[in-house]
C-alpha cells in the first residue's frame, strides 16, 4: 500500500523534531508556491503527515563544521542528526519573494537506531560510530507549546535542563566528531493532544485564480532506486519560477539505518524537456554536481545517465543516475 | 505481494496514489456493507454465505489488493500473555521436505502433496471489487488457524472495516480447490497493526470453518508449525501465490533457501522489530504468503516491496506479537 503511516519516527522524528521549539512551521513544510500535487507527495516522501502523539527528547550538541548536531529519541529510537541549513525564515522569505531567490538548501544525515528513551534517560548505540548514554537534569521552568495542528492549549509540556553522561559519535571519515559529557537539551511530553493531521496547505492563490487550469511549464521528474537495504530517490519540479529539489538516501548497515536528504529551493528552472517528452536534462545546482539525461525510446524503454550526484553530510559524492534507477518526466499538471 | 508498501511501492507511489485514492473512495461509497468487519467473530450467515460466494469464476477475478485502504480496526479481545524474548517453537503436523537453494521463484508441481499444501489462497471481498492473498495453515489445536498478512484482513486509514467473505483455499491450482474452501469464522492482526497500522506488524490470522465436506483445515492438509522470538538471520523458503506479470495467480510459488539479506532502512522509522528482506521475486497476490524455516516452521509471511527492486521481498520479523496473534486465534471456539 501507498504510505501508511510511518509512525512518527520517520524523517518527522528526525527532521521536525530539530526544528526549534518554538517555530511557527516546520522547516519541512512545503513551500506554498509548489502545486498541490508536488505538496502531496513531498510530504509523503518525508513523512510528514503524521501527528506527533508521544514524548520526544532532544540534546543540542552545537555546530561543528557548519553541521548541527544534536541526538533525538522518540519511542524505542534514537538519532543523531548532522544539519546544515540555511534557516527556515531565508527559505520562506525566498519563496514569497517576488525576486528570483537564491539557491537555498537545507542536507540532513541522520543515523537511527534502537534504544532507549524514557524522560530522564537516553542509551542507544550507534555501533562503530559512537553511543549514547546520559541522563536528564531539568533545569529552570516548565514551557507549554501548542502547535498548530493540535487541539487544545498547551499540548507539550517541555522541560529544559542537561543531559549528562557519555556522547561520542564520529562522522564517517571524520566529518564531525562528537566527545561530550554534558549537553543542553529538552524532554517534551503530550498533554492534551488533539491532532488532526498537520495544518493543510492550502493551493497557492494564483492556482485558486486560474481554476483548474494547470501550467505546461510545470514539469516534474522522479527517479529511484532499490536494492534490499538500501534506497535512494530523486524527485524534482519547477515551474516557470522555481524549481524544487528533494533527494533522499537510505541504508540500512546492521542494528542501524543512515537516512540522508536534502530538500533545495532554486530561483530559476533546472530541468529542461523537449515538446515529445522523449529527453530532458536535469542540471540542479549546489548541493547536486552534474547532470541527469533522460530519454524515453519509441518503445518505451526510459533511461536515466549522466554525472548527476549528489552532497549529504557524510557521503559527499552519491550518485543520482544509473541504469539502475527507475525514472519518470510529467509536465503540465 | 497484495500491498506494496514503505515510501516507493510498486509501481510508483506518488500521484499514482492520489489518483487511486479517489478513485478507490468513490468504489467504496458503493460496495461497503453491512456484513463489513475487520477483526473478531464473523456472524453465522457470513460465513454460510462465503464458502457459496466463491465460485471458480470469482476467484479467478479475484485480484490482489494494490492501493487499497480502510479504516482502522478494533481488536476486541486482549493479547494473551506472552513471555516473549524468549523464541518459541510450535512443531508441525507435516514432515519436513527436501528443497535446493535458489532465490529464483519455481512452480510448485504438486501443491496437494505434503507440505506444500499447507499454503494457499485467502480470497476476500474488497472495496474495489474481489481481492486476494496467500496464506499459510498452521498447527493448532482447533485445527483451523491460517496466518497471512494483516493488510489482507484489514488496510486501515481510510473506508473502515470493509474486507468481507474471506475464505482459504489450500493447494489451490488453476481453479481447482483439491481441498475445499473454509471459510473464516473470526479474523484478527496484531494488536499494532490493527490500531496503527505500522508495517513492522503486518500480520494477521483467520480461524476457518469445516469445509463444504465437514473436514476440519488441520486435518486436511495439516499444519506448519510456528516460530517466533528467533534470530532474523535465517534461510527461508519462500511460498506465495504471485497473480501480476509474470505470473498469473493459478500456481503456487516458491523460492526455496532464500536467506535474510538485512533490514528495510525505512523499519527504523516504526516502532517494534525491524522488517526482513529476501532475495525472492514476488508480485501482487503474494501478501500472506509462508516464508517456513526447515522447511515447515513459519516464521515470517511477504507483506510489501518496492517498485525499482523487484526482486526483493520485505516482511515482518516474527515476535512476541505475532505469538499473540496466534494465541488468541488458537483460543477461538
């Protein structure tokens, strides 16, 4: 079946969850400039739809080499999480503009394992990379949020205070390296909880104004890959202005899983197509290197190639295109 | 398998799935009925009603279940108790067989000897019209017990409780049904498939009625035993009833001695034990299929795989719940 829910402890767990607490949106929210149907399945692919319903932990560990790192548990799972990103405010100042925005992208490497997760302690190991194992110190008040998406008033009760204890995480081939004793951080709890869903987006108000009818300079291209335990997937669209990018890489290495994705916003248009929809060059810029050709035979054969790749923190050079990746091109919805 | 399932299904996920959702929602509105149910005891006139439904003609449209969903399920009776990390072991009531290693799936030539004949054909009505899976008789001491997946009793999220007429029909071939049809009298899933639907628990369980000759499941075609809490790192042999290209549903399948690649990296993202990959081509239909160890205890069943690597099969690992599954079908009366 298509989707079902992931729990929370997908990439919501992971990326959401670093959002600062006080965030009037997620970092991950769709930029409304995207049609409906790019929104959908963007937030599939991220996982995005479920509502939080259960405590969550966070332990900041600062920034290192431009990454924010900082380990989340949730349930039976714990993430260390390496970040770079360029703000959410740039991001949706970019998108609302009425200028060309700049490129802006926002890489994530998360490394996600079992352990365990209670209020006042998190232990999990991330096998030849590290562990983690501290307890909870709260300091200073109680906080209540409510998000949005949520009935009810203060639906989380967040605590404050200090993790202590033993985090070591090294990065492959070193790109961050955590030794740390104390850390600050925050264990938030349901209350009331009334989800319904996260907030709707509404379709973007020229796309209200215009009816049903559908851009053709909207294109769209989807490429994948699978084998047993790995995945990696590409999806990117534009319209005449700007042009979205989301790649995302899976593996699964024994008791632990790396999951990397990058989600990109670029002012312009990065995939060029002919009218038959027979070839197309994809050519994103930063993080991605390269480009990706598609070309789709009279017989139906499709293929995906190029120097196309791509920059997650800790796999600086994954390749988007192959013989192996699966790859789809729609325009004009 | 019936329910492709994590992030990139097959075929594509993505638009394909909104399109179907609607679509799936409008066949809904006019096939639910009042006989709909997703887990407990069915009435005594569905279960009549059942057994005459199935016709060779139906159960040669019968089709797998792609995109589906339903609404979530209530499991009213509680789990029993378990003492679970520790493994269990049920033994069989058929010998064990001679097979090869191959990863390639093979046309079972016989599937009324001993033991393939414990597999089988679970057919149902679904909301888009007649649905199948595969699924497997397991020792028990009603002599009634079939394990299959969970998403083939109920797909959850959206129409609610609507799969009806589920009947099991072992060593079915080319229409034939050398052992009869035995209709289900009860249907449950593990108690997180059925509240959340978390894919790491895609199990479920039938407790069937005699068959048309007054012959009890068990005593028919016997039982495979059941295994749970062991290691995950174990050869399997694969069986199923494939019905999309390249196969066409009438012959059951089999990939014998196929061994545990590792984990889906997308299970981290769920609560509970992590699922299973196997080398073994599988298309829709096979959902519920046996994956027996020694050739006679099962101990995991194909739920989902993934559209750009065909031939992998993904399941859920076989734990606790599993073995409460089985123990409280195994106390239905």
């Amino acid at each position: 079946m298509i989707g079902r829910p992931l729990a929370l402890a997908s990439l919501t767990a992971l990326c959401l969850g670093a959002a600062p607490a006080a965030s009037p949106a997620s970092p991950l929210d769709i930029p409304s400039a995207a049609p409906p149907q790019f929104r959908a399945v963007l937030r599939e692919k991220l996982h995005t739809s479920e509502p939080r319903r259960s405590a969550d932990s966070r332990i900041e560990l600062g920034f290192q080499h431009g990454y924010r790192l900082m380990v989340i548990g949730e349930g039976n799972l714990v993430a260390l999480v390496a970040m770079r990103d360029p703000g959410l405010s740039r991001i949706l100042e970019a998108v609302s503009s009425a200028h060309k925005p700049p490129a802006l992208a926002r890489t994530v490497t998360a490394y996600v394992t079992r352990g365990t997760v209670t209020p006042t302690r998190i232990e999990a190991s991330f096998g030849s990379l590290g562990d983690v194992a501290v307890r909870f110190h709260p300091s200073g008040r109680t906080v209540k949020e409510d998000p949005g998406h949520c009935r009810g008033n203060s639906a989380f009760k967040v605590r404050r205070g200090t993790f202590a204890g033993r985090i070591r995480f090294t990065g492959e081939n070193g790109y961050v390296s955590v030794r740390a004793h104390r850390a600050r951080g925050r264990v938030r709890t349901p209350r009331h909880l009334r989800c319904r869903g996260r907030r709707p987006v509404g379709p973007h108000p020229r796309d209200r104004s215009t009816g049903r009818r559908r851009s053709d300079s909207r294109a769209g291209m989807f490429v994948e890959r699978h084998t047993p335990t790995t995945s990696t997937e590409l999806f990117a669209f534009q319209t005449s202005r700007l042009s979205l990018l989301l790649a995302l890489a899976e593996e699964s290495r024994g008791t632990m899983a790396v999951f990397h994705y990058v989600l990109a916003l670029v002012g312009g248009r990065v995939l060029t197509h002919d009218d038959a929809l027979t070839s197309a060059t994809l050519r994103p810029p930063r993080p991605f290197h390269g480009r990706g050709i598609y070309s789709a035979a009279p017989d139906g054969t499709k293929t995906w190639s190029g120097s196309l790749s791509v920059a997650f923190p800790g796999a600086p050079r994954q390749p988007l295109t192959g013989a192996e990746f699966a790859s789809q091109l729609t325009v004009g919805f | 398998m019936n329910s492709p399932g994590r992030g990139v299904p097959r075929p594509f996920a993505g638009a394909r799935a909104l399109a179907v959702g609607v679509a799936m929602l409008a066949l809904a509105l006019g096939f639910a009925t009042d006989e709909a149910l997703a887990s407990g005891d069915l009435a005594p006139a569905q279960v009549r009603r059942a057994t005459g439904f199935w016709t060779p003609a139906r159960m040669a449209r019968a089709r797998p279940l792609d995109h589906l969903r339903t609404g979530s399920p209530r499991i009213s009776s509680a789990p029993a108790r378990i003492s679970a990390l520790s493994p269990h072991v049920y033994p069989p009531t058929s010998p064990a067989p001679e097979a090869g290693a191959s990863a390639v799936p093979e046309t079972v030539p016989d599937p009324t000897a001993v033991p393939e004949r414990t597999n089988g054909v679970v057919f149902l009505v679904a909301p888009f019209g007649l649905g199948r899976c595969s699924g497997t008789s397991v020792n028990a001491p009603s002599y009634s017990v079939v394990i299959t997946a969970g998403h083939c009793i109920d797909e959850g999220d959206f129409f609610g409780d609507i799969f009806t007429r589920w009947v099991f029909v072992p060593g079915y071939r080319f229409g034939q049904r050398p052992f009869g049809v035995f209709p289900a009298r009860w249907v449950g899933t593990t108690r997180q498939w059925g509240t959340t639907h978390n894919e790491n628990f895609d199990v479920g369980a039938l407790v069937v009625e005699r068959n048309e000759r007054g012959r009890l499941l068990g005593k028919a075609v016997g039982g495979t035993g059941l295994a749970w809490g062991l290691k995950p790192n174990q050869t399997f042999d694969v069986h199923g009833y494939s019905a999309e290209q390249p196969f066409d549903g009438e012959t059951q399948q089999l990939c014998p001695q196929t061994r545990f690649l590792g984990h889906d990296p997308r299970s981290f993202l769920s609560p509970g034990p992590l699922d299973l990959a196997v080398s073994c081509e599988v298309t829709g239909g096979s959902s519920g299929g046996g994956w027996t160890i020694d050739g006679h205890i099962l101990n995991g069943l194909t739920a989902y795989g993934y559209s750009g690597d065909p031939d992998t099969d993904f399941g859920p690992y076989f734990g606790r719940e599993v073995g409460r599954l089985y123990v409280r079908a195994r106390r239905v009366r």
